[in-house]
C-alpha cells in the first residue's frame, strides 16, 4: 500500500523557517518524480514545486522560488521542502503528492498525502 | 504564472449529465495532458483522470475527460449524490522553467 507522510508543519512567524518532511513507502521511490502542493483554508490546489527521480529536474512556483527548496534521499524514501523567509500568504495545508513519471514533472498525482498545516503569523 | 479557468461551481440533479470546463493557452493545455482531482471536504485529492481522458483503476467510467485545443472538460454522467465534491484541471506549462498550474476548482452540487 502506498503512504505518504508530511511533517514538520506548525506555528511560526513571518520571516523564520520551516522544514517540511514526507515520509513514503508501499511504492520504488526513486523511480518517481514528487511534488508538493498546498491549499490555504477554504482555497483550491496551488502547486508549489516539484522534483524529478535523480533531482536533476527541479521546478517552483513563482510564489515561492528564490525562498523555498525542494530536495529528496532516495536512500531514505523521503522528500523535503524547505521553507525560508515564510509570510502569511503561505499558511496553507501542504500535500506531498507522487507523480506517475519519474524523469519529467508532466504527469498526474497518483498518490496524496494528507497534508501538514503550516501556519505563519504576522 | 497563468492559471486555468473553471467555472466556480456546476450542480445537477440524480441522474443527469453534468460537464465542467477548463480552459487556458497554448503553453499548458494546447500543449501538454490535462489532468484532473476531485476533492472531498477534509480529505486529499484523488486523481480522476490522467492523460486528458484516462481512468485510472477504480474510478466508475460514468467520469470521462476530453480536451480540445487549449480546452478541456470533465463530464460525469448517471450524476450520483456521492459526486458532490470539489473538482480541479490541471496541466504542465512549459512557459518560463516550466510548472504545473491548477484551475481554481469547481464545486459540484448534487440537487
């Protein structure tokens, strides 16, 4: 069965960090490209950024490139996103979501999880 | 970053046939396949279609996707009053390095 499991989500202000974690297994991690995806409360789906198999292809949101960082250990299973310089409009529910490609960014999210809330105050 | 535009809510009776419409430019849809979620309240979103019209395993074939040009749309036919939910296109634009751009959603009312 294919899990996937955010962390690291919480309270924090504006300007500081955050490290978002997401926990995989059930699937061959390093044969897929993953993404994270966020929704502000009662807003729809923003995709923030996204990853390739080898993290040779990397991608970002214009409303988060140059502040946050995407990464993945593929020993681990884990995928990453690292959050510097937060503001209030990222306070949002973040999904990590596995692709159904692994070299390009292209194809659909299979596989969701059920998202770590990141609150940021001013 | 361009965005896909759907209409913010569709509803439809039991039975009926409901389409909700996604559209944009050339760089995403005109280009690349689209893709689409439904979303219930509280819960993560499941992919519906894959491929501009492709199922995957386990969604009824009363959901069927099609795409034309820079437009594409989700009908849901034999409406059920468990399809009311929270429905998003979504496609890769190849403008700038190249994203993924969602639609804002449609909700979909079973009356």
């Amino acid at each position: 069965e294919v899990q996937l499991v955010e962390s690291g989500g919480g309270l924090v202000q504006s300007g500081r960090s955050l490290r978002l974690s997401c926990a995989t297994s059930g699937f061959t991690f390093d044969n897929y490209a993953m993404h994270w995806v966020r929704q502000a409360p009662g807003k729809g789906l923003e995709w923030v950024s996204g990853i390739n198999w080898n993290s040779d292809i990397v991608a970002y949101a214009d409303s988060v490139k140059g502040r946050f960082t995407i990464s993945r250990d593929n020993a681990t299973n884990s995928l990453y996103l690292q959050m510097n310089s937060l503001r209030p409009e990222d306070t949002a529910l973040y999904y990590c979501a596995k692709d159904v490609n692994g070299w390009d960014l292209k194809g659909g999210l299979d596989y969701w999880g059920q998202g770590t809330l990141v609150t940021v105050s001013s | 970053q361009s965005v896909l535009t759907q209409p913010p809510s569709a509803s439809g009776t039991p039975g009926q046939r409901v389409t909700i419409s996604c559209s944009a430019s050339s760089s995403n849809i005109g280009r690349n396949y689209v893709f689409w979620y439904q979303q219930f309240p509280g819960t993560a979103p499941k992919l519906l279609i894959y491929e501009n019209n492709q199922r995957p395993s386990g969604v009824p074939d009363r959901f069927s996707g099609s795409k034309s040009g820079t437009s594409a749309s989700l009908a849901i036919s034999g409406l059920r009053s468990e399809d009311e939910a929270d429905y998003y296109c979504a496609a890769w634009d190849d403008s700038l390095s190249g994203y993924v751009v969602f639609g804002g959603g449609t909700k979909l009312t079973v009356l």
